[in-house]
C-alpha cells in the first residue's frame, strides 16, 4: 500500500529565507505527484503538477522536483513571505489505481 | 469557470437528522471524490466514483452514501448523523488518467452534528 510522509510536520522561518518542504512515497509506479497548499478553513489549491516522466516543475517562486527511483518530491519556495504561510500537501496518482494518496502535510509559518 | 462547486459550504444538523451534501463539476471529469477532512488531521477518503454509474468505497465509508447519475454530479448522503460526522467535506475530481490526472477541490463543506 501507498504511504506518503511529509517532513517536517511544521517549519517556522523568518521572511526572505529559501526553504525546502520534502515528501517521499513508498511505491514508485506513480502516474503524477501534486503539490496543493490549504490556507486556514479553505479549500485545497494546486500548485504544482510533476507528471512521472517530469524531473521538475516551477511557477514563480515555486519549484517542485521529483525522483521517482528514490521516492522523493521536494517543493522550494524562494525568497518566503508571509504570505506563504499556509499548509502544503502532496499527493501521488499510482498507477492501476482511481485514487490518490496524501501525506499529512507541512504546516509552514513565515514571519515578517 | 466554476470548477467543483459544493453546497451547502456551511450546516448544522442534529443527530440522528440526514442530509446530502452536493458536489458539481463542469470540467467532463470521469473521476470524483469526496474526502473528510478533521481538524489537524489528513484527508481520508470516503468515496470515489470513476464515470456515472459507478461508485466505490474509500477508507471511511460508514454513515454515508454516493450516487453518481451524471458525470457532472456526486453527491454525498449522510444518514442519521452523528457527532463523528462533525468535519469539513470536499470533493474533488480529475480526468483520471485520460489527461494530466490533475486533480481540483471545491470549497468545501463545513457539517457540524450537535
């Protein structure tokens, strides 16, 4: 069975600093790997999307990798602000499977 | 652009009442999801559906009820609800494997049993 882990479980950083936000998953016959990020009693936005043939993806400040051989998906935020602060999750779409499997995401905090 | 749309966003029942709670998508998405989500906890799935006419359970499927009639609909049925069910509900959906398999949440929907 499909396990993600997200580490850290929370990360508090001062603004302007470079961070990296780690997932792993313990099967890697993944179909694609997302990234979302939920602020306080909202709904889930998608970040980014990595299909399994993809090594990375980016948007404006956010860079997203992924090593399907080891298992690992990094998510790099530049330059934080408070903005920022919000939790993210991934996910991984197996492949023969309907449905994805979350980690339990990274509480992230950046202060001004 | 609507997306996933779901209603009610916010509902207090009493135990033992029923409800549904509605969940649309204008995307032609095959696959749709509806995930409960406790404070400080993960998303567990409840059910999941991969085209009309199909549905299947997902890891917490007891007190609660799908029908998929329409590609476009999914909505959720509790029955004779109980303070567990107090938590926030999303559903999702995806073009599964046909597409990028992307997937997109509604809103949300916040239920609370007293």
């Amino acid at each position: 069975k499909q396990e993600v882990t997200q580490i850290p479980a929370a990360l508090s950083v001062p603004e302007g600093e470079n961070l990296v936000l780690n997932c792993s998953f313990t099967d890697s016959a993944i179909y694609n790997l997302q990234w979302f990020r939920q602020d306080p009693g909202k709904g889930l936005t998608s970040l980014l999307l990595i299909q399994s043939s993809q090594r990375e993806q980016t948007s404006g400040r956010l860079n997203a990798s992924l090593d399907k051989s080891s298992g690992r998906s990094t998510l790099y935020i530049a330059a934080s602000q408070p903005g920022d602060s919000a939790t993210y999750l991934c996910a991984v779409f197996e492949e023969g499977y309907s449905t994805l499997t979350f980690g339990k995401g990274t509480m992230l905090l950046v202060s001004p | 652009n609507a997306g996933v749309t779901q209603t009610p966003k916010f509902r207090i029942l009493k135990i033992g009442q029923s409800m549904t709670l509605q969940c649309a998508q204008d995307m032609n998405h095959n696959y749709m999801y509806w995930y409960r989500q406790d404070p400080g906890m993960g998303l567990k799935l409840i059910y999941y559906s991969v085209g009309a006419g199909i549905t299947d359970k997902g890891e917490v499927p007891n007190g609660y009820n799908v029908s998929r009639s329409t590609t476009e609909d999914f909505p959720l049925r509790l029955e004779l609800a109980a303070p567990s069910q107090t938590s926030v509900y999303f559903c999702a959906s995806n073009a599964g494997v046909w597409d990028t398999g992307e997937l997109f949440f509604g809103e949300g929907s916040r239920l609370t049993v007293l």
